[in-house]
C-alpha cells in the first residue's frame, strides 16, 4: 500500500518523511482545498533525495474553471516545478459545463511528460458531470493517477463510487482515494475499494496503515 500524505507546509512535509510516507503532495492553503505552493516551498522540496514530490498546480481555490492569465501561471509552475528537481504534478481543469477541459489538460499534460514529470488528475473530477465518463476522459490524457473522494465530500462516503473507479479504470490508471481519511477507516477503504495507493494529511494514516499490513501477514513474512 502507497501513502501518498498532503503537506501544506515544509514543517508538514518533513514530519510526514519522518512518519515513513512513501510519497508527499506539496500544497499551500489547504483550507480552500489548496493551492500551489510559493516558490520557496517548491525550492526545498526539490532539494530532498528518495522522497517523491509531487506540488499542486492550481493557481487558486474555488472552481476549476481557469481564464487565460490563470491557465499562463500553471503552465509557468509546471516549468518551476521541473526545474526546482521535483518528480511529479497534481492538475487538473473543467470546463463551464462540468467536463474535463480536454484541450487544455492534454497541453498540461504534455508538457509535464516533456520535463519527465509523473502527473496526477485532481479532485476536479469530483465535481465533474458525471464522474465515470470523466475517469474514461482522464484515462485518454495518461495521467499516472486519479485523485478522488468519489464525488462525496469524504472517501469513505463515496468509497461504493471509488470502487467502481478502480473497476472501471482496471489498471489503465492508479485511483488515489483522498479527503477525510483517518487511521480508523483507512485500511478498512482500502479493502473495500481495491486502491493500492491512500492520499491523506494525517500522519497516523501511515501507521495505521502499516499496522494492518503486519496484522494480515502470514507467519514469518516480512513486511514493510
């Protein structure tokens, strides 16, 4: 099982590493659902050696419907991002009718893959029109990974959609279940689900997690 822990601070960050996260999502202002981080964020995340980052490119909360002077900034963040040493990108965009903005995601998309950066579709797809036919949309952009609370306002609520996410998606992308996801539901939404990868903000997900590994182990077997 992948960890992937949402940090919306450098402090965050390095407790997550401490607390043995496989993966960190770097944001600011989590408050409104996050925003890119500021350059000096961006800048010692790219310093760290062994720990996949992947920073939110969302130039501002609220909807995900973006204009020209917002859609310039993530395609100079995208371009920060790779340059500061970072792995990865969290994108995503709709348009006005509740569809995935197709023309301007697979420009996004693009041009991440040209700096070898992994891509992450956003929760956006939560607020799609319908969902499945947004998850077929996502696929065709070839994105690594979706990440979604199943169009509920928590994972474990929407855990009976996310299920059918990763059926639907049968290995042609990751299903990243995230929002609201604790130590007490979580290995519980994994078996659930099928995900092999949870997104959290908490710390004690990691053990939680972890813990239910080494319970499920069969005598003698090693496990992380």
């Amino acid at each position: 099982m992948v960890i992937e822990t949402c940090c919306d601070s450098i402090t965050a960050m390095y407790a997550a590493i401490i607390a043995g996260t496989d993966r960190i999502e770097l944001c600011n202002h989590l408050e409104c659902g996050g925003v890119t981080p500021h350059h000096e964020d961006i800048d010692e995340a790219g310093t760290l050696k062994g720990m996949p980052v992947h920073v939110l490119i969302r130039p501002r909360g609220g909807n995900f419907v973006y204009d020209e002077k917002e859609i310039e900034r993530m395609f100079y963040k995208i371009a920060y991002c790779a340059n500061c040493g970072v792995s990865g990108v969290v994108l995503g965009a709709l348009t006005p009718e509740g569809r995935v903005d197709m023309d301007l995601c697979r420009e996004l998309v693009s041009v991440a893959r040209t700096y070898g950066l992994s891509v992450t579709f956003h929760r956006a797809i939560d607020e799609a029109a319908d969902i499945f036919q947004a998850l077929e949309d996502v696929i065709a952009l070839g994105v690594d990974r979706v990440l979604t609370s199943g169009g509920a306002p928590t994972a474990w609520e929407g855990r009976e959609t996310i299920r059918q996410m990763v059926r639907q998606a049968a290995g042609r992308t990751i299903i990243l279940p995230g929002a609201g996801i604790t130590a007490e539901n979580a290995a519980a939404l994994a078996a659930y689900t099928g995900a092999t990868e949870l997104h959290g903000t908490r710390t004690a997900i990691i053990r939680a997690v972890r813990a239910s590994g080494r319970k499920e182990a069969a005598p003698g077997e090693e496990t992380r």
